[in-house]
C-alpha cells in the first residue's frame, strides 16, 4: 500500500474543466489518493475549495494559446515535468442541426477538439522527452452513437475519438497512453446549462416536438436519479492514471453500456427507428 501511493504522490496530474462536475470530482478523487493535481478552468472562484485537498486551481481559457502556455510553463517550472493530462474541459450547444448558428458550432469545436488537441500538443514534448505519459480525453457515448437534437456536439465527439485513436497509435512508442472516457448520463450542471437555450433555439421551430421530448425526458432523468453522479466517471478516470497499462477505452455512467450495445447490434435503420421513437411526444 505505502509503494502504491508512492508512486501516486510522484505523478504530476493537470486536470482541465476542473470548476465542477467531472473534472471536479476527478481532481478531489486524484489528490486524496497523494497525486499532485493541478486543475485549470475559466473560473477560479469554484475551484478554491479543492486548494484544501492540496490542488492547485490554475486560471486556463482552452481557446487561449498564452494561457495553455502559461498553465503547462507553471507546472514544468514547479516541477520539470507533466505526468498524466485529464483532458475534460468541455462544453454542448445542443439544437437541431439546421437552426444552429454556425459560429456556435465552430465554438464547440474551438473547446471540445482545438483548444483540447493545443493543450495536447503542448505537454507532448515534454512527455516524449521523458519516456512516459498518460492523456486522458473524455468522450462520451455520444462519440459513438447518434441523437437528434444534439448533432453538433455528437460531431465533436465523435472528431475527438478518432483523434484519440490516432494519437494512441502516434505516440505509443515513446511509451505514452492515450485513453478516452465513455461517459453515459451523468448528473452535472452541464445539462442544466445546454437545456434552456436548445429550447430556446429549437423549441419552436419547425422541430419544437423533438426538442420538447428530448428536454422533457433529460429533465424527468435528472430530478428521478436517473443519471449518474459525475463522481462514478472521476473513478473510472482514476482507474486509468494508476494503471500500469491502461485500457484503451473506459465506459461508465448510466446507459452508457446499453447504448453502445444497441450501436453494435442495429443496423443504421433500425437505430435511427430506436431514436427517433424516443423523440416523439408523449402522450
């Protein structure tokens, strides 16, 4: 037990989108467990409580070059390197796909997959110089598998999959894990934030009833617990900093099993069947 957390206290870990939910709860569960955490986010404010675990909340826009640069400088000059990147900043517009302004899809883009792959690209020298990394991206089943309503943030899921994948592939021989995280539901304030405004750009167009449903039953979702608290995600990721060698790929959360399943085994016809009667109105 004292070599495990050992070697826990000498990783340096940098979480991104640490101002709640997931990434949150990642960064408690980590630096209890003896990990150096930094965590970074656009407020600071919500990160102070986790200073008294031992974290230390660093103010990071993902869209900003300097910052990135100022964030990854700071932990090299503490400590001359960067262990395991717990990519989770992240961000969903949701509406349909038509009524979509373009500059809030490429916004999502910006975060979920650019400002994501600026800050990668930042910490890979460094990794490579010293044999060793983890870059943790989390995902979501939504990187997988389609639903209406949610198209712009399904592409940009499904964009950070196969870059993943790719970089697995990449960096692999200088010894650095790429993972990603599958989260299913998971109750966090994420989709108390993207409801108002999908309705707001959906809810009475040509697509109201969809847009209606779907909101209906995310709401009915989260106030009968049936979604996951972002802590069961935060273990899942814990699983993958400590392994010695980690998954590829690590589902959690509610339905998130399920649905892949149901990916695997439809066909593209009978799934969209599947979505598009959980989008009718409820009578």
């Amino acid at each position: 037990m004292a070599d495990a957390q050992s070697k826990s206290k000498s990783k340096i870990v940098l979480v991104t989108g640490a101002s709640a939910g997931i990434g949150k709860a990642t960064a408690a569960m980590l630096a209890r467990d003896g990990y150096t955490v930094y965590t970074a986010a656009r407020r600071t404010a919500p990160m102070e409580e986790l200073k008294s675990l031992g974290c230390i909340p660093l103010q990071m826009d993902i869209c900003r070059a300097e910052d990135i640069d100022a964030t990854v400088s700071r932990i090299e000059q503490d400590h001359g390197r960067l262990d395991v990147l717990v990519n989770n900043a992240g961000m969903a517009i949701n509406g349909a796909i038509e009524e979509m302004p373009i500059e809030e899809a490429r916004r999502q883009f910006e975060v979920n997959l650019f400002g994501l792959a600026a800050l990668t690209q930042r910490v890979l020298p460094g990794m490579r110089q010293q044999g060793r990394g983890t870059i943790v991206n989390v995902s979501s089943v939504a990187g997988k598998l389609h639903t209406p309503i949610s198209g712009w943030y399904t592409a940009t899921k499904f964009a950070l999959e196969g870059l993943s994948d790719t970089l697995r592939v990449e960096v692999a021989p200088f010894g650095i894990d790429v993972v990603l995280i599958e989260p299913g539901a998971i109750a966090t304030e994420f989709l108390d934030v993207a409801i108002g405004p999908m309705l707001q750009r959906s809810g009475e167009g040509p697509y109201k009833e969809m847009t209606h449903t779907i909101a209906n039953a995310l709401q009915k979702a989260q106030a009968t617990g049936q979604m996951s608290p972002p802590e069961v995600i935060a273990r899942a990721i814990h699983k993958a900093v400590a392994a010695r060698r980690p998954k590829t790929r690590y589902v959690a959360g509610k339905y998130s099993s399920t649905l892949l399943m149901m990916r695997r085994l439809f066909s593209d016809r009978m799934f969209d069947r599947a979505m598009m009667n959980f989008a009718k109105r409820r009578t």
